[in-house]
C-alpha cells in the first residue's frame, strides 16, 4: 500500500506531467477524447494503477494518494482528472472479482477500466454464464478503456451484479456532446446478447460493502465513501487551476476570494480521504453519520470550486473550459451540491434516512 514517501512521490509525479495534460486539454475539448500524449503521460506517471491491488503490479493507494494525484490532473485538464478517477474507481472494482478475473484484467499493463454501476441491463443465465442485453449512459472514457465492469440485473430475481466485459464486445454510441469535460468521452456503451462468462460476474451487494477483514486496507472501506472521495478530487484540481489561468485578468479582490474557496474544496476533499483512510486501515464501523458526512464534503467541495470559478472574470479561453468543467461537475448526479445537502440534512438534524 503506497503511502507516506510513496504518495508524495506519486503526487510529484502527477504534477511533473501537468503541462503536457493543459498542452493537450484544448485539443481533447475539440476531439472529445483524450490525446494520446495525455493518455501516455498518466500511465507513466502511474496513475492508471492507483487502485491495482500491489499483488497485480500497481499502486495500491490510499485515498489521500488518489486525491492529491487527481487533484494535480485537473490542474492540467478537468476530463483527463475525471477520467482517471473513474479508471482508479473501476480498477477497484475489478480488485474484488475472482483470481482468475483479476489476472485477465491486470495482465495488460495499464490497463483503463470503465464502469457505470447502475444496473440499466439484463443478464440473462446460459450455459457457462450469462447473456447480456442494455445499454449504460455515460460510461466515461469509453472509447479509450479496455474493459467496462458495468453493472446489470440477473434473472430471473433480478439481483444487481457487477459484470467485467471486455470493451471490444460491447458497441459503442457517440452521444457526449456537452459543453463540459467533452474530453471525458462520456459515451453509452450497448450490449447485444454479449456472453459473459460465470467468473465475470460479481453480486453487486457485496461489492459496495465494507469487508473490514480484508488483507488490503483499500477493500475495507464501502464503495460509496471512496468512490465519493476520488471524485471530488478533480473540482479541487480545477479551483486551483481557475486562479492560475485568471492570474493577470481577474481583480486583487476576485483572486483574493477565488483562492480562497479553491483552499476550502481542498480541505473538504481531503478530510474526506482521510477519514476513509484511517477506517480502513483500522477496520472501523461505518456508521450512518460517517456517511452523511462524507457526502456533505462531496458536495461542500464541489461548491467551492464552482463558486471560485464564478467570480474570476477574464477571456482566456483556458479559463473558459475550466468554467465549463467545474460547471459539468456540479450537474453530476453523485456531485450535485443540493444532492448531497438533502443526504445529509436528515442525519445532522437528527433523523436517519441516509443510507
């Protein structure tokens, strides 16, 4: 597990390759993918085995880890920072598939996995597996993954399960034109009758539990806090990087406040890696208040850097495409900054509907 000299390293690391990540941003912007040049420098930096069990080759990493780096990726570009979070959050996923499955997956170096975990398919059992049939929206970095641990229903009780797919079998749809991270290639994946063997396919309620017995400190914590923790690492990068590009146009008074609140995102985001960390490495209880909490911080992270963005004033078109990111953030279902707020309200007013 990477921490201490190991995670300031990868940090470095990752911010040694932010000028090739904003020498590139404009074109993924126009192109709505990735340029190969960002796509070479994040696996050389190690960020695509962030979460690669150490067993596997990769990193590892705590949360603190994955925050700081992908913080310093949206520093350079808002999509190659939200795609390298879900690539980290769906390598996760991957960790807790069979032996067998795992070494498939891992054998590639630098391998990108996608995922979208809302169970918007069918899967259907056959002989030595399952036949499945959906469609997922939104599945980040598709175009450039190679594999998807999308998630579906299993008939005929309709129990949600994870399902690790290859890229290559599914069809891919160019739907994502949006004004915001249009680099992130946020695309629908479809599956017609794919076949997915027996082995690469995971009962999703397991998954997103805590197994607090685990040898690897990072599968002791339940998907939801870390999974909110690692996105809320690319509004950070981006706050920052707003008063970087406004420096020169934008008001003493505007800088002023803008670093300011790009300092809260920060600090939001990082308590919450932090808190994730620490119960995991001792293995403690998740209790409903933890959770509510973690979600207030998602959501109080991702306000700041909006509201930073939104007093900086200037033409610089990098400024621009910043504003535009952060803006696509906060409409993210899991981001939302009300979203979050209405999680969280029951539970701090003494109630206890979070779950």
């Amino acid at each position: 597990m990477v921490h201490g000299s190991g995670r300031h390293e990868l940090v470095r690391r990752a911010a040694e390759i932010v000028p090739v990540l904003r020498a590139h941003a404009a074109w993924g912007e126009e192109n709505r993918r990735l340029h190969e040049s960002a796509l070479e420098a994040m696996a050389d930096a190690g960020v695509l085995r962030l979460r690669v069990p150490a067993e596997h080759g990769g990193h590892e990493a705590d949360l603190a880890t994955v925050v700081g780096v992908i913080a310093e990726l949206a520093r350079g570009d808002g999509s190659a920072a939200w795609t390298a979070a879900v690539w980290a959050i769906s390598t996760w996923v991957v960790g807790q598939f069979p032996a067998d499955v795992r070494r498939e997956v891992f054998a590639k170096p630098d391998v990108r996995v996608t995922g979208i975990l809302s169970p918007t398919a069918t899967a259907e059992p056959v002989g030595g597996g399952v036949l499945v049939n959906g469609r997922w929206a939104f599945t980040a970095g598709a175009p450039q993954s190679h594999w998807a641990t999308n998630a579906a229903v299993l008939l005929p009780d309709r129990a949600p399960v994870a399902l690790a797919i290859p890229l290559v079998d599914l069809e891919v749809v160019d739907d994502w034109h949006t004004t915001g991270l249009r680099a992130t290639g946020s695309v629908t994946t479809v599956a017609k009758d794919v076949f997915v063997p027996a082995e690469r396919v995971l009962r999703l309620a397991p998954v997103l539990r805590a197994h607090p017995d685990a040898a690897e400190p990072m599968f002791r914590a339940p998907f939801m806090p870390a999974a909110c923790a690692t996105v809320s690492a690319p509004a950070v990068g981006l706050a920052r990087a707003a008063v970087d590009a406004a420096r020169g146009s934008a008001s003493p008074s505007g800088l002023r406040e803008a670093t300011v609140l790009a300092e809260e995102a920060a600090f939001h985001a990082h308590r919450t890696a932090a808190v994730v960390d620490l119960k995991a490495a001792e293995g403690a209880e998740w209790t409903l208040d933890d959770r509510a909490a973690v979600r207030r911080d998602l959501g109080e992270a991702c306000l700041r850097a909006r509201d930073a963005v939104d007093v900086l004033r200037g033409d610089n078109p990098t400024l621009h495409r910043i504003q535009r990111d952060v803006h696509a953030l906060n409409l993210h279902a899991i981001l939302h900054p009300n979203a979050n707020l209405e999680r969280y309200g029951p539970v701090f007013l003494g109630g206890r509907q979070e779950r």
